[in-house]
C-alpha cells in the first residue's frame, strides 16, 4: 500500500504551480490508523507475553501509557477481525 523505496522522494515532491495541502490533525491521523491497519494485517499477532514486552517498550520510547496503548491495540485488532469474519461469512456462505 505505502511504499518508501528509492523513488518515494519524487513522488512527495510537489506539483509545479500546486501547493501541498495541509491535513488536519484529524485527517492524519484517520490516514495513520488505516496504515497501521493495513500493516497489522500482515503481521502475525504476538502471544500475551510478547504484547506485554512490546506495549512497555513502546510505552517507554513514546511516553504513552501501556494501558492506553493496550486499549488502542484491542481496539485495532477487533475491528480487524470484526471485517475478516463478515468477508468470510461472505465468502464461504454468501451472506
């Protein structure tokens, strides 16, 4: 979905004549949640105590609260499991 290679620097530059438009704090984040959606997607999930390791890790280099970020990661990954079963659902039985 979102690729940084070699090239990415031509394709952040902008337009002639255009101005880069400014996002909201709202905006960023809604476009951050969906690439970290996308990204958690793809990875494997980790057991309680690897989630716990890395929960405090974050939580220390960020200054974030493990128990917010705990909330976040539930919530993130029920929504991601909420949309695989209903296109399995879809899938396998038509619904």
């Amino acid at each position: 979905m979102l690729s940084l290679g070699s090239r990415s620097n031509i394709a952040l530059k902008p337009l002639k004549n255009k101005k880069m438009e400014r996002l909201t704090k709202e905006k960023m984040g809604e476009i951050a949640l969906v690439i970290l959606k996308e990204r958690a997607k793809r990875e494997r999930i980790p057991n309680a105590n690897e989630l716990k390791r890395v929960l405090g890790n974050v939580s220390k280099d960020l200054g974030i609260p493990q128990k917010d970020l705990a909330c976040f990661w539930v919530n993130l990954y029920q929504k991601i499991f909420e949309e695989t079963i209903s296109s399995t659902k879809k899938i396998i039985f038509g619904e």
